[in-house]
C-alpha cells in the first residue's frame, strides 16, 4: 500500500509562532552589463574519466534520493538480466547487507577478464570505468538488451563510495576493486574456481545521495517484475540488515500469464483465462497478456527489454490502438451498433482492463538514460498489427468470453454517454479541462508551479483558519465537504458528478484519465491536511483512493504529501511544546522539573488551533512534519485498496483481523 517518509523535521519545542511573510530570494543580477572576469580557454571545464558522472549525477540516474538509490541496484541488475534474455543465464541473486551495502550475483558467462586490445588493460576494468563500454553495441555480446547507452555499471562504480568485482570465468576467480570510480587494486586471479558468473558488491557514495536506507519492498517488487517476464528463471533478494533476516524467492513457469493472474486475484475475472500471445514481427517480439475484471479502473505494466516503461510510450500506443480497433469491430460484428451507436472510446476499452505488454527489440531508444518510456517510431505499427490479428483470433475462437468482455466496454460506454448528456452531473469534458478553478479555492500569489503548494482541507472551519494562517505568495488552500465518493466501486460519470472531486480536479489542474497531463499541474506540492481523528483518517483514505486511482503518476513524481499535524500542546509557564505522539508527549513532560506546572491540551481537529497555531505547527515549512506518500509496491498497493475500498466485505473483514494488533494511535 501506499506508503510514507518524514522530509522535513520538527524542532520539539516551539515558542513563538512565524508570521506568514513572503520568502526571501536572493537579489538577481542583470544578465547584461560588464563582466568582471575574462571568458576564455581556461574558464572552460574538461571532465574526465566519470568525473561527469559524479557532478551531474542526475543524468544518469534520475535523482541522487530515493529512487535514484534504487536505481543503481537495478542497473547492476539489468546486466545480469541481459546474460538471462541471451540465454547464459538462470539464477540472480541480491542481497542487502547491514551498512546498506549491496550485492548482486548471476551465473553467467562472467564479465571478459582478459586484455582490451585497444585501452590495454583488463576488460572488466574498461567495462567499470569507461562510459559507453560494453556488450550492446553494434555486433556486440547481445541481441536484445535493457542498456541504452553502457554506462550502467560504470555509473554504478562512479556513483559509489566503493565497489568490488568478482568474475569466475575460465576455471578461476578473478578479482577487481574501485573506489569512487577509480581502480584501487587491479585485475588479479584469487585461485581455482568451479563457478561461473559475476559478482557485483558496492556501498553507494553518501556524498553522492540524500539516504542510503534501500526499501526492501521497492527492490522486491522490480525483482519480481522481472522473474514474470523471464520464464523460469530463479531471482532471489534478501535482507540481512536486521536480526530477522527478510527473503523471496521468485521463479514462475507461466512468466507474464501468472503475472496478470497474481493482478486479478483479488478481482472478479470476465474470462476464463488470460489472453496471451507472443510473435516476432521485423526482428521484435511483441508478448502480452490480457484479462478483463469488473473493476474500474484498468491497471497496465509495459515492458521493454525487461525494461519497466512506467510512462509507456510507443509499444502501448501500438496496444490501445490495436484493441480499441479490434473491439469495435467485434462489437459491430455482433450487431451491438443498436445498443450504443457511437464507437467505444479508448476509456471505454480500458475500463476494467488488466494488461502485461512486453517486447523485445534490438536497439531500444528510451527517453532519457532512467528510462521511463519507449520512444522506438517503428514500434508501434508493429505492436498494433500483432495484437488487432491475435485479438481477432481469440474473440473468434473464444465467443462467450468475448461477448462479456464487449459488454463490459459498452456499460463503460453508456456511462460515458450519460454523463455527457445529464445536465445535474459534472461534464466529463470540463470536469477534465478545468474551466474556471473553484469558487471554494483561496489561490496563492506565486505562478510557478514549482514554488506552489496546495492544502486540501477537512472542513470549512479548518479551511477558515488555514487561510488566515496560510503564506499567501506559495501557499493555496482547498477545503472539501464531507467525505467524497469512494472511486474504488464507482464509475467515472458518478466520479465526476461528486462536486468535492470536480473541484479538486479543477484545482489540480491536470485532468483525469486519458486526458491527465502532469505537465498542467498547477502545484508541485499537493497536501492532504485533515483532522487527527476517525474521520479524518476515513477522508484520508478516500483521497489517497483517489489519487492512487486517477492520478498515479502524481504519487510516482513525488508530489502528494500527508500533513501530521500534533496531537498534544505543552503549555509550561511561558513555553509551548508540541508533540506528535504520546510518547513525544511524555518525553517532554520527563524533561520538566518534578514540583513544575504544565497543561496539556489534546487536539481532535484542525478547527481547534487558531491561525497562528495552525500555520507554526502544520503548515511552517521550516517546523511541520509532511509525509510524502510512495507506492514501494504497486501490485500489493492495488490489491489494499481492492481489500479497503471495494465491495467485497469478507477480505476486509479478515484482513482487519489480522493487522488489528499492529495498529499504533488508534485515534489518529
């Protein structure tokens, strides 16, 4: 599920509430006028070897905090997934040791040991520390791989405090070591060995990265991913950092099938089985597995080279495509014209869809080296051509699967028309473009998005005293009321039809659905803010639903964060302290003398504080506590909320019974 980290601290006490005042900036100096220094030849720069890496590590690996982190692992893992697709390859091991220092091993062929004809020293060397080094380019070792451009491990070695390399190769084993990129004991061969394959270890570089914590579950989840899309092969991650030592062993036979079976299984399937289909077309193999629910939403993962393309690209263009084409013809074949005579839109063929897409092609070209989406033009005719003939193929030959799946699309679609034409509902179309932000919004000064933050506010009496207390130049404050609709079990007409839900989407600024476009987020900050009580946390929930539901990408960049504001005031004499916890609490009132007087007082609700306290505790950004909400598992994310949210009540049932003993602060 959904979870959450603490960027910011708090000073356990606070005396005297901040003013609201706009921030201070540096002066700007005019980029015209005399230059006091001379530009030439020695003002120039030259970065050798991976010092690039290390100055601008950002364009190598996305970010030097969390996800950057875990990126590193997954580039050393991707080389031993490149010798497992070229078929050298069938068991990966990872492990976490204490001190957050990685290991990944492969049985492979092993990293080349001998000379490089043309820089002279160790293959593996060169590979560790040369950029564009190594087996894809060109006729090189691999036909198909998930590196774009060979800097993976190289990066890895550049971005590290240090990194060792074992190969066993050739009857030995070979040893290699690198600080910071740099080699500090060469090639040297340690003895015999009965193995083979390579052995990566490294400790990521703390002057490089904002933590060096790995989430077991975020590296757990990528694993996994990739046993489903590498048949048979046995992944192993462990976690030996603590004293109860975390492991999983994945391996599955079915590879993508029992992906998409592990996705709907706690769903309501329409078919028998999953769609499935593999087939080479202009040297790409295109493999997918489909299976339609009656869920809401749908619920895709793309692939490219064992590649996760989190943002798609052009083999889903090809895919949408392919199956909106196919569906309408089918559902004209079966003369359902006459039921809903305008054609199913892409929303309405993906309402309640679950797919699995993934292809191989020998030179991928990724946007950007982190590699979010697959950019290849020719990609998508060829993934459009593969699934319209293998869909039309199993609505043929699977006629009463079909029919369901075609009437599940056409609910999507009269809902779809409904909502369009009722004049009490919400447009879909200006619930989505926003026109005009919401009468309720109190909108901050600031007009970039990146200085911008957006409180959405539990009731209208919060909502008055955020905005008194509020920053006004970045700060933007949202009240809601009531609770809104459970998007878990309801459809996007009845969505939109919700006044609470259209007015956020109008703040938001992005659309929903199809038309969701980060690029017209009006606030890079967006912060749920609600009462520290049942309720509060019921609204919580439901947000989060929607978010999660119709904005993932949001939660994917790092732009939805939870306030925590305090449970408890301190008052002793003149001084105030504010705790967040029952145990911050008693360990201020530990630090009071024994004969000293204080009151405590228990916030319930955000209406209890007065502007000033409301702004110094919960909305300061230089003393409140925000948790930024995550999803380390996507998979296990969506089948929470299925549990939580959805209409099934026995899965709830048991799955209160069993966490009820984990809860802490249960009137949070």
């Amino acid at each position: 599920m959904a979870k959450a980290k603490k960027p910011e601290k708090k000073p356990a006490k606070t005396v005297a509430a901040t003013p609201a005042k706009k921030p201070v900036t540096a002066t700007e100096e005019p980029m015209h006028g005399h230059v006091s220094e001379e530009y030439n030849a020695s003002k120039i720069q030259v970065l050798e070897g991976l010092e690039a890496v290390r100055k601008r590590p950002g364009m190598y690996i996305g970010s030097t905090d969390l996800p950057g982190l875990h990126h590193m692992v997954y580039e050393v893992v991707d080389n031993c997934i490149d010798e497992a697709m070229a078929g050298h390859c069938d068991t990966i091991e990872v492990e976490i040791s204490k001190g957050n220092i990685i290991s990944v091993s492969d049985n492979g062929r092993g990293i080349p040991v001998d000379i490089h004809p043309k820089v002279g020293v160790s293959t593996v060397e060169v590979v560790l520390t040369k950029l564009h080094a190594g087996g894809k380019f060109g006729d090189g070792a691999y036909k198909v791989s998930g590196g774009l451009h060979g800097v993976g491990v190289s990066v890895v070695n550049a971005l590290s405090e240090w990194v060792e390399v074992d190969v066993h190769r050739d009857g030995k084993q070979h040893h290699i070591a690198f600080n910071r990129g740099k080699t500090r004991a060469p090639l040297k061969a340690k003895g015999p060995s009965k193995k083979r394959g390579t052995t990566v270890t490294f400790l990521a570089d703390s002057q490089i990265f904002d933590t060096l914590e790995y989430r077991y579950d975020t590296l757990s989840s990528r694993l996994r991913e990739l046993a489903f899309l590498n048949k048979n092969v046995k992944i192993t991650i462990r976690d030996t950092r603590e004293k109860e030592v975390k492991e999983h062993v994945f391996q599955y036979k079915g590879g993508i099938v029992e992906f998409v079976k592990m996705l709907t299984e706690k769903k309501n399937p329409l078919q028998k089985k999953p769609i499935y289909a593999i087939q080479q077309k202009d040297g790409i193999q295109v493999e997918l597995a489909i299976e339609y629910c009656d869920t809401y939403s749908e619920q895709i993962f793309t692939f490219a080279n064992a590649i996760h393309t989190r943002e798609g690209g052009t083999h889903l263009e090809g895919f949408r495509t392919a199956l909106t084409r196919a569906l309408n013809e089918y559902k004209k074949k079966l003369g359902y014209d006459k039921k809903v005579e305008e054609p199913l839109t892409g929303d309405d063929v993906r309402e309640g869809l679950v797919l699995v897409l993934s292809i191989l092609i020998p030179n991928p070209q990724f946007e950007g080296q982190t590699k979010m989406k697959l950019g290849n033009g020719e990609v998508k005719g060829i993934v459009t051509s593969v699934v319209y003939e293998k869909l039309c193929e199993y609505f043929e030959e699977n006629p009463q699967d079909a029919k369901r799946v075609i009437e599940k699309c056409m609910q999507a679609a009269l809902a779809r028309i409904a909502a369009r034409k009722a004049k009490e509902l919400v447009r879909r179309k200006s619930a989505l473009e926003g026109a005009g932000l919401p009468g309720k919004l109190a909108d901050c000064s600031a007009r970039e998005p990146k200085d911008c933050e957006l409180f959405i506010v539990e009731g209208d009496s919060a909502g008055g005293s955020a905005k008194q207390g509020r920053n006004r130049h970045f700060q933007a404050i949202l009240p809601l009321k009531g609770k809104i609709t459970n998007v878990e079990k309801t459809k996007l007409d009845k969505i939109l039809g919700d006044g609470e839900v259209a007015a956020l989407i109008s703040a938001i600024g992005c659309g929903i659905g199809a038309e969701f476009n980060i690029d017209k987020l009006r606030y890079h900050k967006i912060v749920i803010m609600t009462d520290a009580d049942v309720d509060g946390a019921h609204i919580q929930t439901l947000l989060l639903t929607f978010f999660f539901r119709h904005m993932p990408l949001l939660i994917e960049k790092g732009g939805l964060y939870i306030a925590r504001p305090p449970l408890y005031l301190v008052s002793h004499g003149k001084e105030k302290f504010y705790a967040y916890s029952d145990q911050e609490k008693d360990k201020i009132i530990k630090g009071f003398k024994a004969e000293s007087k204080y009151v405590i007082q228990r916030y319930k609700g955000l209406g209890e504080m007065n502007p000033e306290q409301l702004w110094e505790t919960t909305m300061d950004p230089a003393r409140r506590v925000l948790m930024q909400v995550s999803v380390d598992d996507a998979v296990i994310a969506d089948e929470t909320f299925i549990i939580l949210m959805g209409d099934e009540v026995e899965p709830r049932r048991r799955f209160i019974e069993d966490n009820a003993k984990k809860v802490e602060e249960l009137d949070l």
